[in-house]
C-alpha cells in the first residue's frame, strides 16, 4: 500500500506542482504585457491565472498523500525530516491559496479579463499606481513558493543521518 501511495504522492507532485509553478512564475509578466495592450498576452494571463487556480488546488493532494504515506509506515512516521516537509507544503500551499491568488485575480479584474460571475467590482481590481507593486509581490510570493517546493524535494531524497 505504501509503494501505491509513493507513486500517486510523486505523480501528484509531478502533474500538478510543475505547472502550478509555472504558471506562477510568468503569470505577472503576461498580465503586465496584457496592461499595455497586447492581446495575445492577455490570454496567456487568462490561461495562466486558470492553471494557478485549478492544478493549485489539486496541489493540496501532495501534502494529504504525504501525510497518508507517513499513516502506513511507522519509519516514515518517525523521521522527523518528512514531519518538516509536510509542514513546508502546507505552508506553501497558504501562500499560494491567501496570497497569490487573490492578488492575481486583482490584475486579472484590473485587466477586465475575468468572467462575469467570478468578478466583484469592488473588491477585484487594483488601482493603477498598485499594478508594478503587485507584480512584485507576485514576484516574490512565487519564488517562495517555489523554494519551499525545492526544500521539500531536498527533505524528501536526501537523508542526513
């Protein structure tokens, strides 16, 4: 059981934090891109934003099938490196679900690029002086992201003791 869990814990990692990081890293630049007009970038942003939030979410089965491999076998229930990269996900998975999101539908509001239903005026669009700010936020945010994910996979295959 655990070997099966191992597998669908990697591919899991694979299929959805790949593109989720991606998706993250070029997200700003196309919506920059899309605020001075292009078109073509605009769409991009579109699909990226979309990947950021489904493969996002399905990223939360990382952790969950980490947390069900450690319930299987007591050694991994005992290394307390595995306790500390779970830990690491969820984190992760925070910033990405409290703070990258919400700050991409922002620019995605502020573009007038989101569907109806999922667009509120009020509270889903930036000010102009806040879209170069935001993009380095996004910066930022996903290079965390992203190191927290390298951490892990660090934590996970190298074993120091």
């Amino acid at each position: 059981m655990t070997t099966i869990l191992i597998v669908f814990h990697v591919l899991a990692a694979v299929l959805f934090l790949g593109p989720v990081t991606v998706a993250i890293s070029t997200f700003q630049t196309q919506a920059v891109k899309a605020q001075a007009g292009d078109t073509r970038a605009a769409g991009a942003a579109s699909v990226l934003h979309k990947l950021t939030n489904v493969y996002g979410m399905l990223a939360a089965l990382v952790p969950l099938l980490g947390v069900g491999i450690m319930m299987t076998d007591s050694a991994y229930w005992s290394d307390g490196r595995f306790h500390i990269a779970i830990t690491l996900a969820v984190i992760a998975w925070l910033i990405l679900l409290f703070l990258i999101i919400p700050r991409q539908k922002k620019m995605m509001g502020s573009l007038g690029l989101l569907d109806a239903a999922d667009h509120d005026p009020e509270s889903d669009v930036l000010p102009a002086e806040k879209f170069d700010k935001t993009k380095s936020q996004l910066s930022m945010f996903g290079g965390i992201f992203s190191l927290l994910w390298v951490i892990m996979l660090i934590l996970m295959y190298w074993s120091p003791f």
